[in-house]
C-alpha cells in the first residue's frame, strides 16, 4: 500500500498525477472525430464492366464469367458475386478480413489487362475499386435555380461540382438527374435507303471529318514547331456540311441531307425530384478516415457560400439526406444518458452518504476517469459513436463502485475511534486485495471481447477497452485521490433534526428494515440449504424454458428506428420513364400527404444495389424521411407497411417494396439465401419452390428472388446462310442495329474548352414498333443492294432476365424477406426445417452469404470470449486469494445475474442480440464483486477466530450496505440507458434492462445463496483439514 500512504503523506502526488491526465485527457476529446459507429473492415474489391448495348446473357458469357476466371486465383479470396445487366457487369470479390485490400487490386488489375483482348472490343476498361462502407453516401442534396436546363446541369457538373468536390474530406461527388447537353443527328431511315447508305459508314465519315491530331514537326537548326491539324466540328451547320456520299448522277450527299441535326439533350435515364420539384441530385462521400460531421458541416457552409455567389441565378440547395445529424443526435442523446446517469448516482450517493462533502469523495471518481479515458480513446484511434459513449453511460455507475467500498471502510475504522488519516491508511490497506479483485475481474471480463474478430469485434472493441481504461482509472482514483481527500477532509456526519434530516432517517430505518429481511432470508436459506439450492437450479434452468416458448426472440442487432425508408416501386417492365415519371408523381403526392412525411427525396428511373447503381427505366426509389420521434407515435417500419398497403390500392400492376433503413444507415435485410446451382434452370425451378417455403412462415414479409425473367425483349434469329448470300456478315448487322437504336456517341463536339457527345441515332419516330424493327435496311457488300432485316432473320417477342447473378462462379439467384412480429432466429430455425424437408435438384443448395456466416462466427466468438471471461475470472480470484474453492463460492453468483437479465429481456419484449450478450458478459464481472465483498469478509472473519456460520451472519449483516450501494448506484446509473426513447434507443434499451435485471436478482439472492454455498464448502474443507494444514516458512540463514 505504498501508493496509499504516498498520497496521504505527499499530497501533490494525486493532484499532479490527475491534473496531467485530465489535461490529456481534454485535449484528446477536441482531437476526436464523431461518427455513428465505429469502422467496419470490409476487404471487398469491385470490378465495374460498361460493355453497350449489350443483354444480360451476352454481358455475362463475354464479359463477366471471364474476369470470374482471371481473378478466381488472387490470394485471400474467399466470395466471388457477380450480376450481369443490361450494359453492365458488376463482379465483387470478398477477401479475407486480414487481406491488404490495394495489393488485391493490383493484382486485380494485373490479371485482368492480360485477358482484356478476349473480351469484347465495345467494352470500356473495366473499373477496379475497394469497397468500403464509409464510402456510402453521408450527404445527399438537391439544387435548383432559374438557369436553363441544360446550362443549369453544365453549371452544377462543371463549377458545383468541383467546389464540393475540393472540401476536405470529401471523396466522391455524384450527380443524379438534370439535362445533359447533347448534339442530336437524327437519321431519317428512308433517306438512308434512297441514298442507299450504310449507316456504320455514314457514323465513319462523321469521325473522319471531326478530327483533331497532330501530324509532326517543322524543324530548323535553331527551332522546332509542332504541326497540329485542327479538324474538330464547333458549329451545328459544320455538322450539316460533312458529305457522307453521293448519288449516281454525281449529286454529293451531305449529312444535313439525310438527318435532323439539332442542339439538344441527352434522353434522361433518371429524373430526380425533392418533395415534388424537379432537381438535380447531390450525393457526397467522404474519404475514410474523415469525420462525418464535420465534413457534412463543411458541405453546408459551401452550399451557403455558393447560395451567397450565384444570388443573382436564384441558386439554392435544399438537404436530403444528412447523416451528421443523426449522429450528434444520437450522440447527443447519449450524452443526455451520460450527464442524467451522472446527476442520478449523484443523489443516490447524497442519500447513502447523508453528506455533500462525502458524496463529493465518491462522484470525484466519475470526472477524473471519465476524461482521462479519452487519452486512451484517442490513441487508440476510436471515435465519440454510438458504442463508445454508451460504454461510458454504462460504466458510470461502476466508476463509484471501488470508491463506495473504500469510502464506506473508511467511516467504519473513524466510527472505531482511529482518527482520519488512520482511518484512510488503514482502511484502504484492509480492502486492497478485495477491490483490486473487484476491478481485475471486472477487467478480465472484457479483455477477451476486445480480441473478438469480424463485424461484431469491429463493433465491440471500443466497447470493451473503453471501459477496461476507465475501470483501472477508477481504481486508481481510490487508491490515490480518494484517500487523499479523506485524510484531509472527513468527518463523521451527524444526523440534523430537520426536514431532510428526518428524510434521511426514514431512508435510514427503510435500510435497516430491509437488511434484517435478507439477513432472515439468508438465515432461513442456511437452515435449508438442499430446499435453496434446488430452488436456485429450477430457476435457473427454468428460465431457458422462455426461448423456445416464444417469449424471447434472436437476432443480430435490432434494426432500430432511424427516421427514414426505402420505397421501391417496380413497374412492368415495358413501361417507358415518361410513364413511370406519371405513375409516380401520384405515389408522392400521396406521401407528402401524410402528417408523419417530413421529406420525400426521389430517383425514378433508378436501380441500386450496396455497392452499384444502374438506371433501370422501369424502377424508381423514393427516400422518406419522417418527423422526429417525438413527433410522431408510430414506429417508422410500422409506418412503412402500412404506406406499402395503401399505395398497392392505389396504383395497379406495380410490386411495391418497403424497406426500412437501419441504425447504420443501410436497408435492413435481415434475411437474405442464395440458391446456386450448376444450371440455371433447375436454380431457377428450385428458387420458386424455396420462396414458397419462406414465404409460408409467419412473420416474413416481401419475400422475393433477385432474378426475374419476365423481362419482354425482342429476340432476332438470324439464318446465317441467308445472310451471308445477301452480302452481309453478323458485326455490321449487330453494329448498325445498337447504332440505330441505342446510338452512337463516340464523337463528341467542341464549344470553347468543353467537349459534348454527338449522338447519332435514328429518329424517334422510327423505332418504336417491331414493324420498324423489322424493316431497318443493310447495305449489301457484295451488291450494292438494300436489304431489310425481315429478309434474312425472324424478330420474335419474348421474355428474358434482366438480370443474371452467379455466386462463387456457378449460377445463383438472391432470396430476400424481411420480417414483422418475430424474430430473425425463430424464422431462421423454421427456415431450416422445411429446407430439409425439400428435395433439390442435383449440385443444387441454398447457402448463406459471407456476411451472415461472418456474423454467425462472430456469435461463436462473442460465446467463446464469455466462456473465456468465466474462466480469467476464476483463475484471477484463484491466484488473488491462493484458493482454489473461494473463487468456486464467488462464481455462483454469475447464474443468478443470467436469471434476471433473461427475465428482463423477456418482461420488456426484447431481443437477444450481440448487444443484449454483451450485457450479460458485463455482468459476470460486475455481479462478482458482490460475492467477492461476503467471501472476503467472512474469511477474515473466520480467521480473526468467528464461528463458520457466525462469519457468515456477519458478514452479510456488514456488508450489506456496500453492496447495496453499489448495485443501486449502478442500476440507478442504467436506467437513463433502458427507458431511453431517442436516436439508436433500441441498442442502449437491450443493455440497459439486461444489467439492470442481473443486477437486481443477483443484488437479493447473492446475499442468500452464496453464503449458502460458502458454508457447505468450509464444511467439506474443515473435515478435509484443509484448515490445518502447516504454512511454509522460510528462516533468514
């Protein structure tokens, strides 16, 4: 206790010690950054293939299935998922978490320019990027003003644009909707014909005349100019002068001839609008080490900055999507827990303590340890989230607990007659083992979660050593500050004869009362002890009987009620994005209706996955943001469904899916399968009878299949000996169809220093039917001849995917629900069961994603880290107190705290989730202190000469009062978290009511049933004679 008397006798020692660390400790807390959650790993690399006017079918067998193969073999790859669309391969690669993702994207890289010259030459150089969800949108926004269109979009893309794009922090900036300028050559196929003109040569002699290259160099023996032809188009009548051929009577043809040439813009993909106004979308990312808020601060000022420069255009920007402000909100929320947990335990202390001065002795622990921990959370690079400061929250009322007992040993030595700094040294001297036991303990729980892997130890890392750093402070504050105080400023409080003196005397009498019923109930429990021990069993195992009674579900984390939603509306598939725009115009109408609709942001025309987005014409996602909790009274998933119910009354022929974002930010999927197969026709025969069986389960709701093969497409079947009698070959015929209707933009015209596409492209009145299908015309090259498509291949209607996946490079299809009214396990474990009740097709099985096996070993882990914890416990106390059956006494507290955090999950219709566990880990560490506080006593006792059972009577009558006081300093701490209904409430309340139900039971029966386990097991060790065995002692020679 050298560290005891050194504070008492040199008091600048404590006083400079934590004056540094709270200096460090402030200045750490301006130095970290705010965010939602801590970072997630995710070793992922994404491979992006643009390939024109290409089908699923062709993108998959040209594009994807070959850079499948050449990057099959890169080191630490353990997941290969791939989606073919219409245009587009996306193929990600999911790597190892220990994987050094940018030594995978070179290699990546490398393996796939060998092979890019078998692919197709249409594609475009392939994209190869990791993956990171901090690369997600944190910002997204809408832009208006009184410009035109077209120069409005070329303002945002050319100046606006780069502006956000320079703010420290951001990554990424992304635009959505708006008119893009574009040069139209409208080609009338009928001229073509009279002409008789190919169209791939008409789009050559358009590149030929729009060229600008250099050609060498003059040189001279004192200089060198370069000779540049400048060939470049800069005007539309430029365009309309380019000759394209000629007709045989020697009349030149030029373009303006056989095409409406024209200044205008490109088809849109997408159309965005805010609340019902047409804008152009805004989405900002930020780079991965940057703090969310105050790059979303950053944004706000430069959209003010910019309003402030452009007033005279009108230009204003109006907010989406802001993440920053739900996480101060959460943050901040936290924080109001934080600071009321604080008061709380306060008055509690003020009451036990009947005295300000010494209630300031004890709550001085709760500041220093607090912002000293800072110091800590800085150099280990965590952040001010959700999981760091409700550690904090959480651990409030145990920062108290070494304190208390300290505190409380102090007053009884003074009440002894020592005076003071007596009562201070040797106070603390006799508990010194007993609360380094209780800390160390405490520590030892959380040690093992900090080495959990996967997602669930990205997220609990900051969970554990955050309060393993503030609970070693807290015992270093009761060993130095505390003593310190006392021995300078302690008195014994007498009771005032006044209002809030006869209060406290109540309490008092209420105390003593309460004592005396658990010193009946222990003595009662010591007279029938096999009665009490079976009772405990029951209970205990009784209490697992609520799992498979439905009382409480599983789940990974709860979903949480963030404020906002996903609607998806999938239209048939033939509709056009002019319709679709129509169809939903109604749908936001009716949202922005509704009294709990704050914001309605929407893309119509958009498709978008985790990762990718594609414009797809006939879906459209519609982002709703609701009014704060506080405002409404029903929950945002319930809200959902019900808009989900009404809007598919409202508008026919459409699937319509509601998707609730979670607390992370992403939609909420909690149940996702893939079904893979050597074929896809037997995945796709097999999907539908497994989406039936998942469908049939009470509490799953817009289950689906990721695949859909309704899509309606044309299918030309050409008879290649036709063909090629006619003079035609399958590349003009493929390249005069995707540029006569997807176009061709490979030219582009110059004004000024920018660059526009020139589109050339059939009129629009001339490919909208079969018929004109049908009837496109094709220059012989053989004869000269004009020759329609009818005459060589058939057009038949029919339906094809759009969309082909493949996992792990065999043929998939995603199974999606999500569910209402039950639990992820319990759907799960049903799931299961009909899965084995099924006969699939050969090489055909349904398997779970990376991410759901990565959280089921996290699971794993998070069990085996518990078990671990059970065990340093013991082995600490074993070497702690050289006993091997103590530490066997102490650990049979642990049920007791299971019991009641099982009950209280299941009187407050929770979830057992990682956050519920964790809570139950936490508690093996706290509700040992209690039996560690009447083991360690009674043993003293015994040795000081007591009888067995008078020890223990003892014990418990003296030790009662620490005990609790610190439980109800705890629980009192807790509630804050567990009646908390703000932003992330749902993963505070879990953790909340576990600790304070384990807390509770274990507070009551600890002092009955461990006193009972500690006699029978000084019985068996005094007719052992384990007391009487001689101790070693060693004689200096």
């Amino acid at each position: 206790m050298k560290l005891v008397s050194t504070s008492i006798k040199r008091s600048t020692v404590p006083i400079v010690l934590f004056t540094i660390l709270i200096l460090l400790g402030l200045f750490s807390a301006t130095k970290i950054k705010y965010a939602l959650m801590p970072e997630i790993t995710t070793a992922t690399v994404v491979v992006s293939t643009v390939y024109p006017g290409a089908g699923p079918n062709e993108v998959q067998q040209s594009v994807t299935i070959p850079i499948e193969d050449a990057v099959a073999s890169l080191s630490g790859i353990e997941e290969i998922e791939s989606n073919s669309l219409e245009n587009l391969s996306i193929i990600t690669l999911s790597l190892a978490l220990d994987a050094d993702v940018d030594v995978a994207v070179q290699e990546a890289t490398q393996k796939i320019n060998s092979i890019v010259a078998d692919l197709p030459k249409e594609i475009r150089t392939p994209s190869i990027e990791k993956f990171d969800l901090s690369a997600l949108p944190i910002f997204v926004a809408g832009v208006k003003s009184d410009l035109s269109e077209t120069e409005f979009f070329q303002f945002v893309d050319k100046q606006i644009k780069p502006e956000l794009a320079s703010i420290q922090g951001v990554s990424r900036v992304e635009l959505a909707g708006g008119l893009e300028r574009e040069i139209k050559i409208m080609l009338d196929p009928r001229k073509l014909e009279a002409a008789k003109l190919n169209l791939l040569e008409v789009s050559k002699m358009i590149e030929y005349a729009n060229m600008e290259l250099p050609t060498g160099k003059l040189k001279t023996n004192a200089n060198e100019m370069t000779i540049r032809l400048s060939g470049k188009i800069r005007t539309i009548q430029e365009l309309k002068e380019i000759i394209v051929g000629g007709s045989e009577t020697g009349v030149v043809i030029k373009l303006g001839d056989i095409a409406d040439i024209y200044d205008g813009v490109k088809d849109p993909e997408k159309i965005t609008r805010l609340d019902g106004a047409e804008t152009i979308g805004i989405e900002i990312s930020k780079q991965k080490d940057a703090n969310s808020v105050e790059v979303a601060k950053l944004v706000r000022e430069k959209f003010a900055e910019l309003e402030a420069s452009y007033k005279a255009d009108n230009l204003k920007f109006t907010t989406a999507d802001d993440q920053s402000r739900f996480t101060i909100a959460a943050a901040d929320a936290v924080m109001h827990d934080l600071i009321l947990a604080i008061v709380l335990v306060s008055l509690i202390m003020l009451v036990f303590l009947h005295s300000m001065r010494n209630s300031i002795f004890v709550l001085v622990a709760i500041p220093t340890s607090l912002i000293s921990t800072f110091t800590a959370m800085y150099l280990f690079g965590f952040s001010f989230d959700l999981i760091s400061l409700t550690s904090l929250s959480l651990v409030v009322g145990s920062l108290v607990d070494d304190a208390i007992v300290v505190i409380e040993n102090i007053y009884r030595h003074m009440e002894m007659g020592k005076n003071r700094i007596q009562a201070s040294y040797f106070a603390v001297k006799e508990l010194g083992m007993t609360v380094t036991a209780i800390t160390l303990v405490l520590v030892a729980v959380f040690l093992p979660i900090a080495f959990v892997t996967g997602i669930v130890g990205d997220i609990l890392r900051e969970y554990a050593v955050t309060i393993v750093v503030s609970m070693l402070l807290s015992l270093l504050v009761s060993f130095t500050l505390v003593p310190w105080m006392t021995s300078k400023w302690a008195k014994l409080a007498t009771p005032k004869n006044n209002l809030l003196g006869k209060l406290l005397a109540i309490f008092e009498y209420g105390i003593e009362r309460f004592n005396k019923v658990i010193h009946k109930a222990m003595l009662w429990a010591l007279n029938h002890k096999a009665v009490t021990l079976v009772a405990s069993g029951l209970l205990f195992f009784g209490t697992f009987t609520l799992f498979p009674a439905g009382f409480i579900g599983a789940e990974f984390a709860s979903a949480g009620d963030r404020g906002s939603f996903m609607l998806r509306l999938e239209f048939p598939h033939d509709i056009s994005l002019a319709e679709n725009n129509n169809e939903t115009r109604q749908v936001e109408e009716f949202l922005m209706q509704q009294p709990e609709v704050d914001m309605v942001y929407t893309t119509v025309g958009k498709k978008s996955g985790i990762i990718t987005t594609s414009a797809t014409p006939y879906y459209t996602e519609i982002s709703v943001n609701m009014v704060p909790l506080d405002q409404r009274n029903i929950s945002t998933n319930i809200f959902a469904r019900k808009i989900r119910s009404k809007l598919e009354e409202m508008v026919i022929g459409a699937k319509i899916k509601a998707v609730a974002v979670n607390l992370m930010g992403s939609e909420d999927v909690p149940l996702k399968y893939y079904i893979v197969g050597h074929n896809i026709d037997s995945v796709m025969v097999y999907s539908q009878t497994v989406l039936q069986a998942l469908k049939s389960i009470d509490g799953t709701v817009e289950t689906e299949l990721s695949v859909d093969l309704a899509n309606p497409e044309y299918n030309i079947v050409v008879d290649r000996d036709k063909m090629t009698k006619l003079g035609l070959n399958l590349a003009m015929v493929g390249g005069v169809l995707r540029t006569s209707f997807a176009g061709n933009t490979d030219n582009k015209f110059r004004d000024g220093e920018e660059e526009y596409d020139i589109n050339i492209q059939l009129n629009a009145a001339d490919r909208r039917t079969k018929s004109d299908l049908e009837n496109i015309s094709f220059v012989s090259m053989s004869t000269g001849k004009l020759i329609k498509l009818s005459q060589f291949a058939e057009v038949r209607e029919s339906t094809g995917p759009s969309n082909l996946e493949r996992y792990n490079r065999s043929p998939s299809v995603q199974l999606t629900s999500q569910i209402i009214g039950v639990s992820q396990a319990t759907v799960q474990s049903e799931f299961t069961e009909k899965l084995n009740a099924l006969r699939a097709p050969k090489s055909t099985k349904v398997t779970t994603s990376k991410l759901t096996k990565l959280m089921a070993e996290s699971f794993s882990d998070l069990g085996l880290a518990f078990l671990a914890a059970i065990i340093s416990i013991y082995l600490i106390m074993v070497v702690l107190y050289n006993s091997w059956a103590d530490p066997f006494i102490v650990m049979f507290s642990i049920p007791l705290s299971i019991t009641g955090a099982i009950w209280a999950l299941a009187l407050t219709n929770l979830t057992l989730n990682i956050f519920s566990i964790l809570g139950m880990v936490m508690l093996v560490g706290l509700v040992a202190k209690n039996a560690i506080l009447i083991v360690d006593f009674a043993n003293e006792l015994m040795s000081n000469g007591k009888e067995l059972s008078t020890a223990i009577s003892e014990a418990v009558e003296l030790r009662f009062r620490p005990i609790l006081m610190t439980n109800v300093s705890m629980i009192i701490g807790l509630i804050p978290l567990a009646f908390s209904q703000s932003e992330g409430a749902e993963w505070k309340n879990g953790i909340g009511w576990t600790l304070i139900g384990g807390l509770t039971v274990s507070m009551v029966l600890s002092m009955i049933i461990v006193p009972v386990v500690f006699y029978l097991v000084k019985r068996i060790q005094q007719k052992m004679g384990v007391f009487n065995k001689t101790k070693i002692q060693f004689e200096e020679s």
